[in-house]
C-alpha cells in the first residue's frame, strides 16, 4: 500500500515538473526534477527488505 501511495505522489510531482519544464526559458530544470523524483522512487521502492 505505501508503495501504491508513493507511486501516486511520484506521479504528480513528475507530470508538474514536465509541465514546468514545458513554459521556461531553460527547462532543463523541470526535467531535473521530474527524472529525479522517478529515480527517488525506483531507489526507494527497490530496496531490499529487512
């Protein structure tokens, strides 16, 4: 269940950061944080369990 949430925040914050990215004059910086919020969450999520 925490990883569906996770999952869905991952969602928001990356579709934001690609539309951000989509109105600025450099949108490298949108994309910075979109890819990185995907990456957050592949480690995260990946982790083996304890």
């Amino acid at each position: 269940m925490k990883n569906v949430v996770l999952f869905f925040i991952t969602c928001i914050i990356a579709t934001i950061g690609f539309f951000a990215a989509l109105s600025m004059k450099t949108p490298w910086i949108g994309f910075g944080v979109a890819f990185s919020v995907w990456l957050l969450f592949i480690w995260i999520t990946t982790e083996p369990q304890r």
